[in-house]
C-alpha cells in the first residue's frame, strides 16, 4: 500500500479528481495550501496597487492505494493535471506501514 501525496494547481482539481477515481482510487482528502517551488511567487495588482506574492495557491490531495495501482493513478494525475506552464505541481509517493479502518478494526488492503 502507497500513499501518494499530490501538488496541483486548484483549476484542475475537477480534472484530477475525475481521472483518478477511473484510475482506482476509492477516496481522495483534498486541502488548499500555499507554497513555491520553481515559480518563486508572483506580482498581482490590487486596487491599482501592485504588490508580490511569495505563495502560491494549489491544491494537496491525498490518496492511499494498492501497490497494484500506483502507476495508473500517478499515470492520471499527470496527464490531468498538467498544463505545460511552470508550477503544473508534483507527485510524491511514500510506503505505508499499515491502516485501521476505526468502525470495524480491519486492516491492510481490507482498508482501501
């Protein structure tokens, strides 16, 4: 079991979220948060003003998948969420030990 941790910009939630589930993720956590990379910031102008912005707005996804699977939902998230212009966003993917689903006390892949 994965969990695979994605950075997108927030136009393409609806894209993504689509394209993975057809991928075969069962749920995906989504957060809004602000960071940089490559992109270092950018300048907007507010009420004539303008002034520079060191974090940009994206979207964090979460999902935890069968080993199985990893391929064709990282597969999806980049082909759905890329635009071809800096700050498309990452994907990271990392080990999980193991999961409990708290309701019924099943673990493992039962989880999923």
């Amino acid at each position: 079991m994965k969990l695979i941790i994605a950075y997108i910009k927030p136009f393409k939630l609806d894209d993504v979220k689509l394209a993975v589930t057809e991928a075969g993720a069962q749920g995906i956590t989504v957060m809004e948060v602000k960071g940089f990379g490559r992109q270092k910031g950018h300048t907007e102008l507010y009420r004539g003003s303008e002034y520079h912005t060191d974090f940009i707005p994206k979207v964090k996804l979460e999902m935890a998948v069968p080993d199985a699977a990893v391929s064709k939902v990282t597969a999806a998230i980049t082909q759905a969420a890329r635009t071809g212009k800096i700050g498309d966003g990452k994907i990271l993917v990392l080990p999980v030990d193991s999961a409990t689903r708290i309701r019924t006390g099943e673990s493992g892949d039962e989880v999923l």
